[in-house]
C-alpha cells in the first residue's frame, strides 16, 4: 500500500490538472509528510486535500498567474526522515513554500532546515504549541484549544476527580500533557499516573496495567497520530477497563478505521465530516467528487492543509510577489473562509479557530456534543515579530 501510494505521489505533478494557457514557471508547493512510519495511517489524506486545493486554484490561474504544482516527500514520520525530505524540498526541489501536517519530531528537525532555505512554512497539524521560528505559522489547533472541552466534560459533567495520563516520549506527547496535567490540577482534579512510550511502541500492557491499579475515573492520551492510537485503543478495549477516555491525537480518519474498539472516545477537533456549514458541504462534495471510492476521510489533520494552501496563495496576492519575507508579513493578515469557517493566523503566527468536542461512535463516526466558537490560541509566540 505504501508503495503504491508513493508511487502515486511521484507522479503527482502530471495528475493535476493545469489549463494549458498557463504557460508560467509553476509554483512548487513542498509537502514534506509520514507516508511511513506513525502518521502514515492519516498521511494520504493530507496528500488528497493538497490535491483538492491545488487542482481548484489551477483551474481559476492559479497563484499570480502561477500553476501550483505539488512537491510530496516521505518524511517517515520522525527526525532523520524530515531532514532528508527539508533538504530535498528546498534545496533540490527549489520548492516557494513548505506547508504540511507532520509530527513534532518532524518539524522540530526541519525547522533549522527552513531557515536556511528562508521560505515560508505552514504547519498544518495540531500541536503541543510554542513552536516559533521566522518562517513559521500553524493553522491548526494547540492545547489551550483542545484540552478545556474532553477535561471539563469528564469534570463538570461527569463529576471525574482523578486522572491517568499516557502519551508518546516526545515533544508532541509530553507537551499536550504537560498542559493537561496543568489544567487539571487548577481544577481541583489529581492525575494519579502519568507515562509515557516510544513514537512507535506497539505493546501498552505495562502501561495498561498500571492503569487498572490506578482506578482513574479518567484517562487522557496523547499518542502519536495514527498507529500508536490504533494499537494502544485496541489494547484498552481489550483489557476491559472502565474509565472515560479523552484523547488529543484521534482524528476522525483514524477513528473510523477503530470502529468499535474507540467507542466513547472524546476528541476535541476543528473540523469534523458531519459540520452542515455550506463551505464544509462544499468541500465534502468536491473531495467525494474527485476521489470517489478512493477517498479517505477527511479530518482534523488533513483539512488544514487544504485552509493553509488558500492561505498562501491569499498572503501571495496581498504581497503582489513571491519574495519571502512579503509572504510572511501577508500571512497574518489575510484569512481564508473555508471548510472549518473563517481561518487566520493573527494570533501570534496562529489562529482562534471553532472548536467541536465530538464523541466517537460503534461504527467509528463522530457525534458533536458541543461547539466552541474562535476559541483563543492563547500566548504562543509573543516575542516573534
């Protein structure tokens, strides 16, 4: 499957469609992702919202008159990888802009990469927050987004005191945590476990255990998105504990593919399937369209990627060229009116989204038990001018 995909992938230029009238230099849009590794389970549906977003812009001409044209790399997921795929992106490709959901490791590894290729980056992945760079905005959301709905509905509504925490050993896992845990605490509420594992551990039994010993009304996981989720929910199920579950990692994708194994899970996201708006029927219309059979659910990592690439072509027209540090100075001044709503990073390189606690259902789906409108980012970047 993923060599298929990859394949697939190399030959993505030649797949969209471009009008023959735009004979310009094309714009490269670098998409550095986890084909393998952690986040290859949500990884093709970033790639088909890409997809969407650069064939819709094509067919109107473009960026200034520009083709887009999609440069993807396998960044595996994890370190090593992202500073292959960074360097191919920007120093071999000669790619204008890097704009792609990733893990932490991933992006920490390439952000010194990006500032020596000095282009612009748009992180489309939730995330622990705090990640500030010159180059560097985020479109989606990070814990002072997240946390507050799964902790206040096990809290308020369902009277939990006491908590256990598992995440993934790295800064993505430990980071959302960290916030938990803090929030919790100024609550009034206990976090009476607290571990961690490897981005690509498979076996949570001695986790797990320490769970049943533990008795927490509460649990709250933070794994990497895709497998580690698949496999630590599957584990949990099995065990037979009884406890409500948050967590900061599941996306709607991945969710559908556990099916029953993540009923009753919480998830708090900016973007489910089953928002009404006309944008968000627009967008499931246009992706059931062109994908078809193949299409892979759209989610909350995979639709900011489609935001962030209106985004750039928005913060290009404002600044009349493709000179970097124009672009940069536009992106926190334009907004796109997209699937999600109204998206724009003013914030501090990012932005006050709505926000949905959704809880997953047998089959996979996700029902909303309650929106939360342009929920504030909070201080993320305050001394990045």
């Amino acid at each position: 499957m993923i060599r298929r995909l990859k394949r697939s992938v190399l030959a993505l230029a030649v797949c969209l469609a471009v009008p023959a009238a735009m004979a310009a230099d094309p714009v490269r849009i670098g998409i550095p992702v986890g084909l393998s590794g952690a986040n290859s389970v949500v990884a093709p549906s970033v790639v088909q919202s890409a997809e969407l977003a650069a064939e819709e812009i094509n067919a109107k001409g473009g960026i200034l008159g520009r083709p887009i044209v999609l440069e993807v790399a396998d960044d595996g997921s994890g370190a090593a990888g992202a500073q292959k795929a960074f360097d191919s992106l920007l120093f071999q490709k000669k790619v204008d802009t890097l704009i792609s959901m990733e893990t932490s490791a991933a992006r920490n590894a390439g952000l010194p990469i990006v500032s020596r290729g000095k282009k612009p980056y748009i992180y489309t992945s939730l995330y622990e927050g705090r990640s500030c760079n010159k180059y560097l905005y985020c479109n989606a959301p990070v814990p002072e987004q997240m946390v507050a709905p799964i902790v206040d509905q096990f809290m308020k509504k369902f009277g939990a005191k006491t908590f256990f925490l598992v995440g993934s050993d790295y800064a993505f896992g430990r980071g959302m945590l960290k916030f938990t845990r803090e929030y919790i605490e100024k609550n009034g509420g206990k976090v009476v476990g607290d571990e961690y594992a490897p981005m690509d551990a498979t076996d949570w039994t001695a986790i797990i255990s320490k769970m049943r010993s533990s008795a927490p009304d509460a649990i709250v996981m933070s794994t990497a998105g895709g497998a580690p989720n698949v496999t630590l929910t599957k584990q949990f199920k099995a065990a037979g504990l009884k406890a409500h579950i948050g967590n900061l990692s599941v996306d709607e994708g991945t969710a559908k593919s556990m099916g029953a194994d993540a009923e009753g899970t919480y998830i708090t996201a900016s973007y489910l399937t089953t928002l009404d708006s006309p944008k968000a029927k627009e967008f499931m219309a246009a992706m059931q369209k062109k994908f078809g059979a193949n299409l892979k659910t759209p989610n909350d990592l995979s639709v900011p990627q489609y935001d962030a690439i209106y985004l750039y072509k928005a913060a290009v027209e404002k600044a009349g060229s493709f000179d970097s540090d124009a672009i940069i100075k536009a992106l926190a001044e334009v907004s796109f009116d997209g699937p999600r709503g109204k998206v724009q990073m003013s914030k501090q390189r990012h932005a006050p989204l709505n926000m949905y606690l959704g809880q997953v259902q047998k089959d996979g789906s996700v029902k909303v038990i309650e929106t939360f409108n342009n929920v504030d980012p909070g201080e993320q970047c305050p001394n990045l001018k």
